[in-house]
C-alpha cells in the first residue's frame, strides 16, 4: 500500500464515479466519498489522528505484503538522523505505534516507544497563533537505532528515495554495533532501580517498560517480563477450553478436573504427598546413622525440615533447598526403558537386574510384589472379563450380551467373534511362573500361582478332548 493505483477506464471516466485527483510537487489528494467509506466503514482504519490503526485483518499479510505498509508509513512520517543510524517515525496516536512496532518486530526489528510533550509547529503554530492558544500536545515515537536500523534498512526501508538514500548513506558509513545481540536476546542496559513500597510484604515484580517487546511467534507478541501474561495464558487455557461435555460419564470421570479456581495456593490444601519433601540443602549426619540401624521414616521428621513442618508460617513459601545442582532441570532421558522395551519379559528383567545391583533393594521381594500387586490382579481381572464378555459380529459391528442360539448375527448371518480372547488371560501367566522360580519367591505365592494356572486350564481345555500319552497311563 505504498501508492493508490487509479486507472482511468476508457468506458467509465473516473469522473463520472466522483473521484477528484488533485496532485502537486509532494503529494496526491484524492476526493471521493467512495474512496472515504472503502476506508472508513469496511477496512476500519479510523476516522482520524488518534483513531486511526492497521486493521487486524492486516496483521496475518505475508512479510512481502505488509513491507509496502511500513515503507509508505515511515516515508510520510518517519525521518533519519543525519549522521547516526538512527531512524524514527512519531504520530500522536500511541495505539497506532504500537500496532506499527507489532509489525516491525515480525522482521525482528526491536524498538523503544517514547514520549515527549511539546508545543504546536509549523502550520499548526500559526493556526493556534491566531485564536491567542498554545497547547501542549503529547507526542510519540517509534525510535530504532544501531543494528535494528540496520535491519530496518536491508528489509523495509523507506519508499521514498530521498529519505531511503540518507538512511544508505548513514548505514554505510556505520561500524560497530551499538547493542550486543545474542540469538533471539538483545543485552540492554539497567539506568535506575527504583524500590516500590507496598502493603502486602510478599510483593516481587520485575517490570520493563512498554516500549520493549518479545516475540512469542511470528504473529503474537508481548511486552513486560514479569511473568503477568503467562498466568493470563494459563487462566484462558482454563477458561475457554474447559466445557461440562468434555468431562467422561464413567465413574471417577470428574477426579482429575480442574473444577475449582483458585487465585491462591494455600500449601495446607496440597495433597499431603507433597507435605513429604524435605527442604534441606545437606544432610545432617543424623540421617546416615539412622539408616545403619534402619529406623522407620517417621523417626527423622523433626531433622529432614519436611514442609509438613512449615505449614501456617513464611517458610511455606520460600527457602526450599536441594543438595546436587543441574545445568538444566529438563535434562534427563527423553523416553523411558518402559516405553523402549518391547516386551514385558524385557521390562521385567530390567527392573530386577536394577534391584539386584542395589543393595537397599531385595529382589527377590520386587519379584513377589510385582506378581502380587500387577500380574495375578491382571489374571484374575481377565478371567472374570473372559467369563462374562459379550460377541459382536465384525461385519455389522453389533454386540450381543449373550450369544444368539442360532450361533450367528442375526442381522447378517455373520460370524461373531469374542470381545476378549485366551491370549489376554495367559499374557502374564508364563513371566509370573518363570519369575517366582527363579527367584524363589515364598510358598504361599507360588500356590497361588498355580491355582490360577488350574482355573485358566478347567476354562480353556476340554475335559472330553484332552490329548494323552502312553505314559499318562502308567
């Protein structure tokens, strides 16, 4: 949008549509109420000085579009200081600068926003001149120096020659950069500190003024580096995609909703697990000898400075310390062994083979509550499945509770098939018998073993076809 292109129509004169061109040595003025309401009522750009803004719909335009924008808008009211690489661009409407700055930090363009106070000039003095006024008017500034200049340059740059030649010449004759830039950072420098007092004693905020900004990504911005906009985030995550329907209507559906807001996290309301970390940043000595004479956990709460003990005072909030630092607290295996391992003999004799090198760890009691507390619960569950499973039919797809007499779909006459088969009830039959073998685990659950073994066999084998041998016999 660097020109307004008019082509005169040799059937329909402009003319005749009331469009008036009215052109000088600087400008073109074009007088229409057309062109006015196309501006106005559709595109949304304001109705004057301070209402005026890029219309949203801009704001998604390819760089190569939006570039002629930014060309045509600096071209009328930016300049570059003489000797400095230094370019600016002023207006009295803030809103506007910022959406200009959005657009500039695409082609990541940093910038500061100014302001200044200051008289009338020019035409506008003489104007105030003759009604005896002199108004302090508020004016403000898009300054972009040093290697962002630079920038400015070899992207957008000016549409207009004269002031697109002085900023060539002023780059050309810079040297070194005037701001450090790391990566995706710029280093800037800190002029004032200055304490704020309040009421509330827990109050920490580090603010930078609105006239940094940081890309989040090609089209979403934010400035400031207090962390204000990541709640704000957070809170519209919970908001807008948080709906009734979503919820499952199975029992335990709501368990792990986030039902209620709370604008404050009160550490006694925390599920009492978290309760259990301890704070310290060394061990006292205490803590090994307890360990020789194998002491319950219980023992040692008064020394680990568990946050148990700091519920209702200031501690709960701050002072947590931890023994061994990292250079990235995301570092770590990307996947676990359990995801990697293929099969559950795999995963199995990884988790044993860990517990035989620790000496803490018995194995052979890992071996028995893994079969105790996973595998047999697993049998069982199966079975009971197995027991009282419904058929469907692949064909149709329809399920029946009970098997028809005829022994086919009803509907289509087609095969029905099992919803749960044997191999689901014997998957952790073999590893529970192979494990407490080798690892002799107690009598007790090896019996139980068994008897789960004699009642997947009284429900899978066929006393009337049983294949024997010579010897069964004997």
């Amino acid at each position: 949008m660097s020109s307004l292109h008019i082509i005169e129509s040799k059937t329909i004169p402009i003319a005749s549509l009331g469009i008036k061109i009215y052109k000088d040595k600087r400008s073109i003025c074009i007088s229409s109420r057309l062109i006015h309401d196309f501006f106005i009522d559709i595109l949304k750009i304001g109705k004057n000085a301070k209402s005026k803004h890029i219309p949203s719909r801009f704001y998604t335009l390819p760089k190569h579009k939006i570039k002629h924008l930014l060309r045509a808008y600096f071209s009328g009211d930016g300049s570059v200081e003489k000797n400095r690489l230094h370019v600016t661009c002023s207006s009295v409407n803030k809103e506007l600068l910022r959406d200009i700055g959005l657009q500039l930090l695409r082609y990541g363009i940093f910038y500061r926003l100014k302001e200044e106070s200051k008289k009338a000039g020019g035409l506008a003095k003489t104007f105030y001149n003759r009604k005896k006024q002199s108004p302090i008017f508020t004016l403000y500034y898009i300054s972009i120096r040093s290697t962002f200049a630079r920038r400015f340059c070899e992207k957008i740059g000016f549409s207009l020659k004269r002031k697109q030649s002085r900023l060539e010449s002023v780059v050309s004759k810079e040297r070194a950069p005037r701001l450090s830039i790391f990566g995706d950072y710029i280093q800037d420098t800190v002029k004032e500190i200055i304490p704020i007092k309040s009421n509330s004693e827990y109050v920490y905020d580090i603010e930078v003024e609105d006239f940094h900004n940081f890309p989040i990504n090609d089209f979403i911005f934010t400035n400031n580096c207090d962390g204000d906009e990541d709640g704000l985030m957070l809170l519209l995550d919970a908001l807008l995609n948080f709906s009734h329907s979503y919820i499952p209507d199975k029992r335990g559906g709501k368990m792990d909703l986030p039902l209620i807001l709370t604008t404050r996290i009160d550490p006694s309301e925390v599920d009492k697990e978290a309760h259990n970390v301890d704070t310290l940043s060394m061990y006292p000595i205490e803590f090994y000898e307890a360990t020789l004479r194998h002491e319950h956990s219980k023992e040692l709460e008064s020394t680990m400075g568990l946050v148990a003990s700091r519920l209702g005072t200031e501690l709960q909030y701050e002072h947590f310390g931890f023994t061994h630092d990292t250079l990235n607290i995301s570092e770590g295996p990307k996947m676990s062994n359990y995801k990697t391992l293929k099969t559950m003999m795999e995963k199995m004799n990884a988790q044993l083979n860990l517990a035989a090198k620790i000496r803490a760890v018995d194995e052979s009691d890992v071996a028995y509550k893994v079969i105790e507390r996973h595998f047999l619960p697993d049998i069982l569950g199966n079975m009971r499945a197995f027991s009282k499973q419904s058929v469907r039919c692949p064909t149709c797809n329809i399920t029946y509770r009970r098997p028809p007499l005829q022994g086919v779909c009803t509907k289509c006459k087609g095969k029905l098939t099992l919803t749960v088969h044997e191999k689901s009830v014997k998957k952790y039959l073999e590893i529970s018998k192979e494990i407490a073998q080798r690892y002799n685990i107690s009598p007790y659950a090896q019996q139980r073993i068994k008897l789960v073994e004699k009642s997947i066999d009284s429900l899978f084998m066929s006393d009337k076809v049983k294949t024997t041998k010579l010897t069964d016999f004997l």
